[in-house]
C-alpha cells in the first residue's frame, strides 16, 4: 500500500539532448573508420587503376604471382601479353599487374 520515493517518481525521457549525445560517439568512429580504412583504400585503387589504364607495349612489368615480363601485345580492354624470356608468351590479366618497373 505504501510506495517507496523511489517508486513514485517519475522517469524522465531524456528528450532530444540524451538521443543526440548517444549518437555522437557513434558518429565519430564512423568518420575515423572513414578517414583511416576507406579513404586509402579507394586511393590506391584509383592508382592502380591509372596506372594498369597507362599500359603500353615495351613497359617492363611485375604481376601478382611474381613474374616480371616485358608487354609485348595489349589484346583488350582486359587482357595483355607480356613477353617472360625468348620465345616464350603469356596472356594475363591486367588487373593483376602489380608495377610497372620500367617504361619503354
């Protein structure tokens, strides 16, 4: 029958200040996951794409699984020829082109 004080008072809602003030810190680890993780990487990837666009014949390069060629034919939009040794050909990806090492 008898409340307690503690009981009886009421909640109170915490209104706009208590919504926004939990969002901030929230906020900003967005923005620095931003800044450090997805900005960098959208860079670099702009680099290579530059970079894998700017091949020529002759341009000595390096490719992902370690094998350095000199291109000798660009067949499409999506494919290259490079030159390992004397005589001896492969087609590879452009995109898997790591670096040019020497232009021509």
């Amino acid at each position: 029958m008898f409340a307690s004080p503690a009981f009886a008072q009421a909640t109170g809602s915490g209104g706009f200040g208590a919504t926004f003030g939990s969002l901030v810190p929230l906020l900003l680890i967005f923005l620095i996951m931003y800044f450090i993780i997805i900005r960098p990487q959208q860079k670099k990837a702009k680099e290579h794409k530059l970079m894998v666009d700017a091949l020529k014949r002759g341009d000595q390069v390096l490719t992902q699984g370690g094998i350095i060629g000199k291109v000798s034919k660009i067949k499409d939009d999506n494919e290259i020829e490079v030159e390992i040794s004397a005589n001896t050909k492969v087609r590879i990806v452009r995109s898997t082109v790591v670096n040019v090492i020497n232009k021509s």
